[in-house]
C-alpha cells in the first residue's frame, strides 16, 4: 500500500517541498531523484558532478528517524558546493 510522503528539503537558504505517493521510503527516494532533482539542479544550478554526488548520498546514507516525533526522518548530505543539503522525509497522514 501506497503512502503520502513529504519530502523538505534545505539547502542554500532555500526550502524545496514536494510530496509523492510511494510504498516506502526506498522507492520514495527512486522517485524524487528521478522527478524531482532535476528540477532543484535548475533552480540551485548543480553541474553534473554535484548532480552525481547527490544521488550517490541519498542512497548510501541511512535517514535518521526523530526521537519522539511520529514518521519523520533526517537525511542529511552534508555540504554540496560549501552549502548543508539536509531532507526531511515526513510520512504524511491522507486526510
């Protein structure tokens, strides 16, 4: 079963949301590099190498679920081009 995820992502002063329906936070993740990146590399202006690296990170590190807080995780990429890049992945409640 599908869920709604938001996805926030900080970087360079800037905040990016997107939302995306997916079974899990693996394929969420497959989905946002293949839709959404591409977007976000226009807007922050990431060459290819920094493109690459992004991607490289998103899949090689482990999100860190809050304590106390219920289907929110942290997966921070550390700086691209000497900015943080840090996502957030909130399992989002349909109403």
């Amino acid at each position: 079963m599908e869920k709604l995820f938001t996805i926030i992502i900080d970087y360079k002063g800037g905040t990016y949301i997107s939302q995306y329906n997916a079974p899990n936070i693996k394929s969420l993740k497959e989905k946002w590099v293949e839709e959404e990146l591409p977007k976000l590399s226009t807007i922050a202006d990431f060459n290819s190498y920094q493109v690459k690296s992004i991607k490289e990170r998103i899949f090689n590190e482990e999100e860190i679920k809050y304590d106390n807080l219920l289907n929110i995780w942290n997966n921070d990429l550390g700086t691209i081009s000497k900015y943080f890049f840090s996502m957030i992945i909130i399992n989002t409640k349909k109403d």
